[in-house]
C-alpha cells in the first residue's frame, strides 16, 4: 500500500497557508520535505528531550530514506490507542512504534510487532534486564532502549545514609516526625503507578505476582508482607494520606518542596530536582539509593520505552535500519546526557564523564541487577486493571490486605485467562 | 391551490434533497451501532478470531463476574445526574431569575455568568483537579486538609462541584430564555389584584417558565447520563466515581473488549434511551397542563 501523501487540494491550502503567513514563516518547513520520508517513527511527544532532532539527525545521515517523526499524546493511554488504532486498522501509517515495556506482550500476542533479530537488536553490551521486556514467548519484538528501575531518594542534609531495610526505613520517620515533614511517598494514585508500587513491594519482600510462565501467585505470604508493608505504613501515617493522589510529578513536587525524607521515584526526577530555581528547596541535598525490602535491598520494576516494528510497516528495510541508528551507543549517550534517562547500554553505566553528570546512574545500575519485571501477558490491561483496584482498596483502608490479595488473587486468574 | 402533481414533486424533491443527509447519518450514527450492536454477541480473544457467544457477553455485565462493576457504574450514573441536575436546576433557575432584572451590569452578570459554560468541560476538569490538589486553594480557602481525591464521598462531590459550576449557567440560559416570553402586563395584572412577590413568582413565573425548565432538565438529565470527562481526569474512575461511560471507554479501547465493550454501550444505549423516554413521559404531562392551566 502506497502512503497517501498531500493531494492537490492540500498542497494548494499549504501554498495559501504560506501566501497568507509570508515567505519567512514557511522557508525551511516546506510541506515538500515531509512527501519524502519513507519511515514513520510514532512517538511520545514529551520525553524530557527532541526526539525530532534525533530523527533530523538521523535523516541527515541517511538521505536515501528519510524518517518523519510523529508526535503522538504525552500520555501513556493515549499513545497507546493511537497505535492501537493504526494497528488494528492495518494502516501501516507507523512503522517504527516507541513503545511502553508492559505493551510488549500484548502487541506480540495480537501478530502486530515483527519478531527482530537477537544478534542485531539485543546483542552484547545491551543490557539483560531491558531487553527481557522487549521479549515474548522467547523471541525479541522490541528493541531495547531506554530504561530504568524505582529509586529511593533521600535527604542527605537529615540522614548519613540512606535505609536499606524496611525497618529502617519507618525508623527513621522519627526524623520526618522531629522536622515536621511526611517520611515517605511513592505512586499510589490509582493508576499504573499503584501497580508498580505493588509489584515491587511484593517482589521485594520475595515474592512474585504473576510468574513468568503465567501463574497467578500474588496470594501468598510474600504477597501479603508486600502489600501489608504499603497498607501498614499507610496506617501509621509515615505515608501521606495525600499519596493516594500522587503520580510521579506530584511526588517529585512534595519531596522538592522538602514535604517528605523518602520518595520512591524514576530517575528523571534527579536532574529537575537538582536545577537551580526556587521550584525547589532540595538541590545538592538529596541523593538517590536502590530501594529497600524487608531484610536487605529491595526490588525495583522495570520501566523503559523500546523500539518496535510494526508488521504492517511497508519499509521494514529502511525501519530497521532507523532502530539500530536509534540503538547505537553514540544517540544513547546523546539522549541520556539530553533527558537523563537512563539507557539500556552496559557501558553508559560506567563512563566516568556521564556518572559526574548523572551520579544516580550508580544507584540504578545497582537496581538493575535485582529487578522484577511487570507481569508479562498479553492481557496487561486487565491484569492491571485487577491490581490497581484491590492495591488501592487496600492502602485506602476499604479492605484489609487479605481480602485485597485474595481478591487480586481470584481476578487476576480471570484476566490471564482471558474469560 | 397547489395542485396534486405539483405537490407530489415537491415531496419528491424534499426526498431527493434528504437523502444526502440520511446516506451521511447512516453512515456516521446508524452503521456504529448497528456494528457495535452485532459486535457484542462475539468474544474477545487474542491470537484468534472472535466466535459467536450470543447474549454472553449481555449476562456477564448484568449478573455474571463483572456485575459489580456494572451496576457501580449504573448507580454512580445515576447518582451523580439526581444530584447535579436537581442542584443546577435550582442554582440556574435563581441566576436566570438574578440576569432577569434590569440593573446597572447586568451584562458583565450575565456575561461572567456564562464564562463556565464557554470553557470544554476537559479543561474545567484539570483546572478543578489542580484547584481540588490536597495543597490546593479549595483546603487552603476552607481551611481544611481533605484529600479529595482520595476516598469515596470527597470525590464524588469535587465531581458534582464542578459539574454544577460548569453547567448552571447552561440551564440559566435556558430559562432566562423562557422567563424574556412571559408578558409583562400578567405581572402588573397580578400586582393590581394585591398578589405578593412569592405569589407572582408561584402563580405567574413558574407556570409560564416550566417549559423552558422541561427543557432544560431533560438535555442536562441526558448529558449527565454520558458523563465521561469529568470522572476521568479528575479520578481516573477511583474511589467508586466510575460512570457508565468511563467504563465503556476502558473496557473498549483500554482493554481492547469490542465484544464485551460493545455490550456495554448498547446496555448504556439501552439505559439512556429508557431514562429519556420516563422522563418525556413524566414531564411531559405536567408540561401540557402546565401550558393548559395558563392558558385558562
């Protein structure tokens, strides 16, 4: 299927639009450039830096088939159901697709991702963990390529160092209690942050919710000392009752405002955190750690955006050849140094000029090597769904925690089937 | 006189004029419908295609495993639209009766009044999100730390808040419609007989305005019933603020259940078309003798 480019209708609006707005404003942006790109690359439209210029450099250096990039929503649903929708409809409109580490399995399962080569995409020296979340049924559907894991950050001018158990963590929110701040706070809006809360607490303390073959076993005594840490915290006040409507931004802004000791958060909070401003009273006191778990160091989830094929790409040639531009060590580090998130390549880990820059890059390279992915299935939605509504029942005090786990329990098992 | 043939090609042209429009409607309202409608007798697999259930999908949501879900939402529907249109009715009807008077700005009233009205309801609900933030101005004016977001009852009412702000202007409008056709003259008639003001505004006002109130509870009664933006910005469906709506839009595009979210939307099809027609039928009445009676 040939793409549709303007017709004559549309490049004589463009031509008015260009009359009207004057020869300065279209110079360069002529609607001509756009006829010629051959691959689509459907993204995020924030992401801290402009994958745009990534794409005009790319196309800079590859003239012969040039990529457009297009915007998609910032937000996560949404970008998923404009993919969903091309998708389904078997446009072919986007060919190369930024996507989510949970979409992974569902659209592998659903026959809409081309399987990739290891050898190409996932080869040494692109980190295990992260292109664990580009696979389904063992094959690679995603390329790897940003990533990342939950961070404990803490107030370095109050503490020596940060917890590394639970029981030291609620220890020390005497210390919130004495400077009159709330101790800790993650994600517990209901939404995909509640999931992620839970998942890690219940991988932290040992446990699994769903193991990698696809068996329910969140109700389990690891399941209920995971949820029960959550809901028991909760209870005694060390979390806020607030956190109940905190999604990552809104946690950031509580503990930049210097409200909370501990936040549970992604990397990307370091760097806005650590800018000069008044938006925030904690620069150059605070640190990032990996999170603690009821005995030792806990269990972080795995986050991180990779780069898929769609099977209804018409230049998968071309499409290919964008993602291994994309997966090169030379953008990575580009983009890590531009949007400091973290990059599913060993080495970025360790370059010493990045690790000045992005001192937090330690801690999550520390978390990298005990992490637990999101329950891999096609049905995510629904598994997600099951968590967020009984986790959150739960830290709201609506049930207790084993009601919650045996209910997350009983539709969890329905949603993997899929009845 | 027109005669016979003449208007038999009057009608042929009204037919031929029409079928435009009915060729764009059918495509645009009938086709959806008819597609969701047969779509929901299917399953929803991954990794095949979907086979014939028949009414599965109908009994799964009105008594099978997503019962409670359904009927959540039913009740949250029909919560939040009792409430919020009895509220705005009585806040529209005393702001229509405020713009109604002659006085010195009475324009920027009436415009201000309507500022709410003009803004998308999407962008009133992040603006009432930010507002309703455990740190935002709402506690800081009243004094309190209610996380509004974050249990049942505080939630539903920061919805009901900003549905009411948002659409009592629109029934204010409506009725000052109505109240601008009620003939001076009936009012100095009732003063010269000696009636007081609450018995000018029983007598004369409400009678006269009751169709323009009609009017204005039932679109407000069927928009209330498709409440989706609201619920889901301000809490994503959390704390049992879950509509019908909301509901079909998570199951059909979130989770990708056309079969299952296909009876959902009929279901809410279903329901919206029932409360419309028991309303027409209550309101209806008491409009036609509302009309009679001040007709006599």
């Amino acid at each position: 299927m040939r793409r549709p480019g303007p017709g004559p209708f549309s490049r004589a609006i463009a031509l008015a639009v260009c009359l009207v707005l004057g020869s300065t404003a279209c110079s360069g942006s002529l609607p001509g450039d756009q006829d010629e790109a051959v691959v689509t690359f459907a993204a995020t439209r924030a992401s801290g830096g402009d994958l745009g210029a990534l794409v005009e450099r790319y196309n800079q250096e590859n003239p012969d088939a040039p990529v457009r990039y297009v915007p998609l929503s910032a937000e996560a649903d949404e970008q998923r159901t404009a993919m969903v929708q091309d998708l389904q409809a078997r446009t072919g409109l986007y060919d190369v697709l930024y996507l989510d580490a949970v979409w992974t399995a569902e659209f592998a399962a659903r026959g809409w991702l081309e399987p990739l080569e290891e050898e190409r995409f996932a080869g040494p020296g692109i980190l295990a963990a992260a292109t664990e979340t580009g696979r389904w049924n063992g094959r690679l559907y995603a390329a790897p390529f940003a990533t990342g894991t939950g961070l404990l950050f803490y107030r370095t001018d109050l503490l020596d160092s940060p917890p590394r158990t639970w029981a030291e963590l609620i220890d020390a929110c005497a210390i919130a209690e004495r400077n009159d701040m709330d101790c800790y706070a993650g994600q517990y809006m209901r939404y995909e942050g509640i999931t992620v809360a839970l998942v890690e607490a219940v991988a932290s303390a040992g446990g699994e919710v769903i193991t990698p073959q696809g068996e329910v076993v969140v109700d389990s005594p690891e399941g209920r000392e995971g949820l029960g840490f959550l809901v028991e915290a909760m209870a005694d006040g060390h979390i806020p009752q607030a956190a109940l409507t905190y999604n990552e931004d809104m946690t950031r802004l509580a503990f930049q405002r210097g409200d909370l000791l501990f936040m549970r958060n992604w990397a990307f909070a370091y760097p806005l955190m650590n800018s000069p401003g008044e938006e925030s009273v904690v620069q150059g006191r605070f640190d990032a750690a990996p999170l603690p778990g009821p005995d030792g160091p806990g269990t972080g989830t795995l986050g991180g955006n990779n780069l898929a094929l769609s099977v209804h790409s018409d230049h998968k040639d071309e499409a290919l050849r964008f993602i291994e531009f994309m997966q090169s060590e030379e953008v990575m580090r580009d983009w890590l140094a531009d949007t400091s998130t973290p990059m599913a390549r060993d080495a970025l880990f360790e370059d010493p000029a990045l690790l000045e820059e992005a001192p937090y890059l330690a801690a999550v390279r520390e978390g990298m090597d005990n992490v637990s992915p999101r329950p891999v299935t096609a049905r995510y939605n629904d598994v997600t769904n099951a968590i967020q509504k009984s986790a959150y029942a739960a830290m709201t005090g609506e049930m207790t925690v084993d009601e919650a786990v045996t209910t997350m329990q009983e539709e969890l098992e329905r949603a993997v089937r899929g009845t | 006189m027109i005669g016979d043939t003449e208007r038999r090609d009057e009608r042929r042209l009204a037919t031929l004029l029409l079928i435009p429009t009915l060729i764009a409607l059918s495509l645009v309202v009938v086709y959806p419908i008819l597609s969701a409608i047969a779509r929901s007798f299917f399953d929803d697999p991954i990794g095949r295609s979907p086979t014939f259930v028949g009414f599965d999908n109908y009994a799964q949501a009105l008594f099978g495993y997503d019962r409670e879900d359904f009927w959540a939402a039913v009740g949250n529907t029909l919560f939040f639209t009792v409430v919020s249109v009895a509220i705005e009715t009585l806040l529209g009807l005393l702001m229509a009766l405020v713009m109604h008077r002659a006085f010195r700005g009475r324009g920027i009233v009436r415009a201000s009044v309507l500022l709410p009205w003009a803004l998308p309801t999407a962008v009133s609900a992040v603006m009432w999100g930010w507002m309703l933030q455990p740190d935002g101005v709402v506690n800081a004016v009243l004094g309190t730390e209610i996380v509004w977001g974050g249990s049942e009852w505080p939630a539903k009412w920061s919805i009901i808040f900003a549905e009411v702000w948002k659409t009592a202007p629109f029934v204010a409008l409506l009725i000052l419609a109505g109240l601008q056709t009620i003939p001076p003259h009936l009012y100095e008639a009732a003063a010269l007989d000696g009636a007081s003001a609450w018995r000018r505004f029983t007598s004369v006002t409400l009678p006269l305005v009751k169709p323009a109130i009609v009017v204005a509870v039932l679109f407000r009664v069927l928009d209330a019933l498709r409440m989706y933006d609201l619920p889901q910005i301000l809490t994503g469906g959390a704390n049992n603020t879950e509509t019908l709506s909301t509901l079909v839009v998570r199951t059909a595009t979130g989770e990708l259940k056309q079969g299952y979210g296909g009876a959902l939307s009929t279901l809410t099809f279903l329901f919206v078309f029932l409360c419309a027609f028991l309303l027409i039928r209550l309101l209806g009445t008491n409009v036609f003798a509302g009309v009679k009676e001040a007709a006599r």
